[in-house]
C-alpha cells in the first residue's frame, strides 16, 4: 500500500510539473497600438544568444478565432534602465535591442509583419523599472514606431505604419524555455 501511495504522489507531482511548464504565461502587456488599446499574455524568456545575459519578450492577443498579433521585443539587458531599440534579428549576435510586431492567421501563415526603421530613433526605447534578479520578476514600459514589411507582391499591409505607444509589461522571466 505504501509503494502505491508513492507512486500516486510521484505521478501526481510529474503531471503537475508537465502542465506547468506547457503553460507559458508569465504576465501581461497593455500598449496602444495607432490608438486604439491592445492587451495581450506574455512569454518572457531568457535568451543567451549575445555576449550578456538578455531576455526576450513576446506578448500575443487574438484578433479574431483564427488570427493573432505578436509583438516581440527581444535582446532586452537583464537590468533596471533604458533602452533603445534598433533594427536587429533575434537571433544576430549583436548587443542591439529589437523588436517586431506579426499577425499570424491559422497558428502558421503570416499575413502580416512590421519591423523597426533602419536608422535608430529615440522614441524607440523599452525602459525596464523593476527587475529582481532572484525571481526573475521584471516591470517596465516601451514605445516604438514599426513599419511594414513587404511579404510578397500582392500583398499590401495595412495599415503600413504601426504606431505603439504607452507599453507596459510586467510578468516573471521563464528559466526553462
């Protein structure tokens, strides 16, 4: 009886673990996206793909049943300050900071993608005011301007400019993406 109770909690706490870790929720963002409110769960993660330690930021809201907006923000120092963002790719090891806006129909088709402008601005920043190295628990607030990305010759975006303002985010930093 009491190798079947072990097992029971054993397995118990193995499914619990499971379902914790396929639930990435860590927070959630608010912006206003050319005016109009936008709210969204996000995925803080850490990303060691640069000489310091960085996290990224991914904040997603359904438009519809079958399409989703994706802001990332990414390369993001694990520190309290202000940053600016430029023109990056996630995955170029660079100290630069970067972020870009998708819209995604049917979990896999983009239909939609904007980017930062190639020269830096300063109204582009993402300003972390709170992060807590033991937890991983991370405030902060962000403003940038995006622009379209051509997908293909038929396929005009609108609108082509995407003018975020008034980011906030707060959320904990997942260690086991």
């Amino acid at each position: 009886m009491k190798k079947i109770l072990i097992l029971i909690v054993l397995f118990a706490t193995l499914f619990t673990t499971s379902c914790d870790k396929m639930n990435r929720y860590t927070g959630d963002t608010t912006m206003e996206k050319n005016g109009v409110e936008w709210s969204g769960n996000n995925y803080a993660y850490n990303r060691d793909n640069t000489d310091y330690k960085s996290f990224s930021l991914d904040s997603r809201v359904e438009i519809s049943s079958s399409i989703v907006e994706k802001l990332s923000i990414f390369k993001i120092p694990c520190e309290e300050g202000t940053f600016y963002l430029s023109k990056t790719g996630a995955l170029t090891r660079d100290s630069l900071i970067g972020a870009t806006l998708d819209r995604i129909l049917e979990s896999d088709q983009l239909t939609g993608a904007w980017s930062l402008p190639e020269e830096p601005d300063s109204s582009n920043y993402i300003q972390i005011t709170f992060y807590d190295e033991c937890n991983g628990t991370i405030e902060g607030n962000f403003n940038c301007t995006l622009f379209g990305v051509t997908l293909g010759p038929n396929q005009p975006l609108t609108p082509d400019t995407v003018y975020i303002t008034n980011g906030y985010f707060e959320g904990r930093i997942d260690n086991e993406w």
